[in-house]
C-alpha cells in the first residue's frame, strides 16, 4: 500500500516536472492607465529616480528600505540601489530615454532570488492635458521558476503592484503625495 502510495506520488510530481517545462521560457507583464498630466509632466518623474520613487509602489511596501543613487539620477546611466526586508536586494538603470515618450529600464535582482528583466515606459497623448502610460515588465523565466509561476500567478502579484504604482503616479503628477 505505501509502495502504491509512493509511486503514485512520484507519478505526479514527474507529471508536474513536466508540465513546468512546457511553460513560456519568458514573461510580461503590462498595465496602463491614462494620467491626467501633459506626457512632459509624466516623464519627467519617471526618468528622474528621484522622483521616480515618490510614486514608486516598491517604495512604500518596506519602511526599512535602504537606498543609493548613482551620481546622475535622471536618463541613461542613472541607477538606484536598494536593500529591503519585503523587498529584497536589486538595482535598476535606465539604459534608454526618449522624451517624453519612452523609458526603458534594466532592472536586477539579487535577493531573495537572482532575476534580470527589462522594464519599459511608454507614454502616448490622450487628448488634450492626458497621458496613457503603460508600465511593462519582462524577462526570462529559468526551469525552478516555471515550477514556482506553477504556484505563483506573476501577472496578478506584479500587475496589481503596476495598477497601484500608476494611480499613485497620478496622484503625484497631479501635486498630491502618493498613496
């Protein structure tokens, strides 16, 4: 009876193990919203660091949250580091500005887990005094990882830190603090 147990289990875990290795070998996740700001306004606190964190959700999430700006903090080559309990260790650098339409990010993980995606702004008229801003996030997805997006809907737990991020950058493009 336990042997049956036993291999019956092993049969599904093996089932599970490949089933994880059909899974996409990357993954996106994207949000928009429209700001009701001029795309100059919006892009100016996304592509200086320094303003990009009064509205940046990860932010707000780890009071203990320890960080370092590069020398030059707004466009290309301007990085941030940071060291977190809820957030873990990581950086980002801006690798592409394009004003006031695009920002294109690197951004590296180190703890709790090594990762290394690409991060996009873009910014789009809408109307008169509007912007739809659309914040993307993409990157490889390694074997252990098909295994825990198993379990772990990264869609739904980074889009809504994305949804939450976007009203708080409408927030501050309209002179409120963020949420």
């Amino acid at each position: 009876m336990i042997k049956t147990i036993a291999l019956v289990l092993l049969a599904a875990l093996a089932l599970l193990l490949a089933y994880a290795a059909t899974r996409p070998d990357t993954f996106r996740v994207e949000r928009s919203r429209v700001i009701t700001a001029p795309p100059e306004r919006v892009y100016g606190l996304i592509h200086d660091l320094r303003q990009f964190n009064t509205w940046n959700p990860y932010e707000r999430k780890d009071p203990a949250i320890k960080g370092e700006y590069s020398a030059t903090t707004a466009g290309p080559g301007a990085r941030y580091a940071w060291q977190g309990d809820k957030v873990g260790t990581g950086s980002m650098e801006i690798v592409e500005a394009t004003a006031p339409r695009r920002v294109g990010m690197k951004l590296d993980f180190v703890k709790p887990f090594e990762a290394h995606n690409q991060v996009e702004f873009t910014l789009q008229p809408e109307g008169a005094g509007a912007t739809r801003v659309t914040w993307a996030m993409q990157g490889p997805v390694p074997y252990l990882a098909k295994i825990a997006h198993l379990v772990f809907n990264m869609d739904r737990m980074v889009g809504q830190d994305f949804e939450d991020g976007l009203a708080n950058l409408q927030a501050v493009a309209l002179g409120k603090p963020a949420a």
